[in-house]
C-alpha cells in the first residue's frame, strides 16, 4: 500500500505480521514480503487507499483476520496511539505505539518520492524544472520523535521564462561568484537597467540609454553604496529597439564583466570586496524573455 506504511520490522512468517496489526489500534491493512519475511503496518485500508501490485509480496485488510489470531489480546481493545501486547505472565496491556511521522514536509518547488512515515522511512526529493538543489542532501528521514528532518530552502529557482516580475533572488546562498544571462528586448527609445544588488546597495548597475537624457546611445555602469554613487563608466551602447539582445554579467575573482550579444563591452572591479549579492532587479523599458543564473 503507497505511503501508509507507519511501522516497518521482521517478522516470522504472515500470521506474525497479520497478529501484530491485530494489536495496533492504528493498523486496518498489512503487506508481507515474503522474502525478507517483513511485516508493513498500514493506516489505512484498501478501501480508501491505493494498492499496488508488487511481486514477492502480500496484502490484506486486517477486517477478513479472526481477533483470535492476536492471543491474549484478543479481549483487549487499546485506544488511539496504543497497542495490546502480552506480558511474560500472559496479561495483556496497552502502551504507547509509534504510528509514524505523518506525511513528509512540503519542499517548495520539488517533487517526492516515499514508501510510508514509519521510523526509519526516506523520503527522497528532486526538484522541479528551472530549479536546482541547493545542497547536498535531498532526502528526509522519519525520526523517532515523529518528526521528518528539515529540508527548508532546498530547491532554488534559477531560470525564468518571459517573466513579470522585476526582481529575481539568486537560486541558493549569495554567490561570490557567478555568471547572469538576461535575453531582454528594448520597447522605447529610453532605457533599461540591470542592478545586482545586495539589500538597498547596488553592488553591479548598467543602464542602457537610448535617447535618455542627458547621455545618449550609452551604457552607464556604476555603484551605490549607503546611498552614495560612485563614478560612472560610459560605454557606446549597440542595441536596438525592438531587437532582442543577450547581456551576461559575470563575476569572477572580483571583477564584474559585461557582455552583450557576445561582444565585451565593460569591466570593473569590485568596489567592496568580497560583497555577495542575494538578488537582481530588471527595470525599465524592456520585455524580458528569459532569465538565467548559468553558474
């Protein structure tokens, strides 16, 4: 039965593992793998829950089992969150019974794939298309404590399709180092701009400026830190309106480059060191087709 398996163990033989879901207040269904002789207690039963046909193994709904099949705990019924098991003087008694963790955690933009939330189960996550894992580990793991270890801040957008917003959060942790592509084409006879920012401070802003005054036909290149701009760079600027241009803005080794349309049109140092950006804003008179954090 998929994802409703809230406890997982060896048992001897079937009329061990159907004796066992007997004595669960959780338990309405069972599967046995024959082969490695283990017993899968589900919470649910086939009537409301999806069964799927796997060689090796059994299932059944605990309704067609005889309560005498549990011994001494046949006369005793537990409450919720309980299970019977006999005493070595044959008393039967309730005690607390772990019935799983639950569903795993929700990861934003990811998908997942589990076999149920009992101690011990995995599940295991991969994300979506224009996303990308942002550490290591992808999977989660039911804990005894019925909780499912954290995976918050996994998957990281880094490509947008004709997009609408005007600002874009780098996919994972602020980079030192990493490579823009934007695919935007002009609609006025204005500007455009590109600012990479780190909170209020512009750590990389390029301006293209058609007939923008004071300046025409030119790319402005700058900084802005604590609300001071720092000196301007000026460079002709080639695009045309109603033409679609590629700009890549990279960073590497502390030095910002700017190329458009594979052509290299600026470069300039970090003016601090070291200062990672955590988001990009695209303002202006553009349509933007696609954005990219390539690396």
């Amino acid at each position: 039965m998929e994802l409703q398996v809230f406890r997982k163990f060896w048992s001897r033989s079937l009329y061990t593992c159907a004796s066992e879901c007997l004595m669960s207040s959780a338990c309405l269904s069972f599967g046995f793998d024959k082969k490695a002789r283990t017993c899968l207690l589900n919470s649910n039963s086939s009537d409301t829950a999806n069964v799927v046909d796997r060689t090796g193994f059994l299932f059944s709904d605990i309704q067609h089992w005889p309560k005498s099949l549990s011994g001494g705990c046949t006369q005793r019924t537990c409450q919720e969150n309980r299970r019977c098991e006999v005493t070595r003087l044959g008393r039967a008694r309730c005690v607390p019974e772990f019935q799983g963790c639950g569903e795993p955690p929700e990861v934003r933009d990811a998908n997942i794939t589990y076999d149920g939330h009992y101690q011990g189960a995995v599940a295991t996550f991969s994300c979506g298309t224009d996303f990308r894992t942002c550490y290591n580990n992808v999977t989660s793991t039911c804990q005894s404590s019925g909780a499912w270890e954290s995976l918050r801040g996994l998957c990281g957008q880094y490509r947008w399709h004709n997009p609408i917003e005007e600002q874009f959060s780098f996919p994972c942790d602020p980079p030192s180092t990493f490579r823009l592509m934007i695919r935007g084409t002009p609609t006025q006879e204005t500007r455009w701009r590109i600012e990479i920012k780190r909170e209020a401070d512009n750590l990389f802003y390029s301006d293209f400026r058609f007939y923008y005054h004071p300046h025409r036909m030119v790319i402005v290149v700058n900084t802005k830190f604590d609300g001071t701009w720092g000196e301007e760079i000026y460079t002709h600027l080639s695009m045309t309106v109603g033409q679609e241009s590629e700009v890549d803005i990279t960073l590497q080794n502390g030095l910002y480059m700017l190329v458009i349309d594979g052509a290299s049109v600026s470069n300039m140092t970090e003016r601090v060191s070291g200062a990672k950006p955590n988001h990009i804003k695209i303002l202006g008179d553009v349509s933007v087709g696609m954005v990219e954090f390539i690396s």
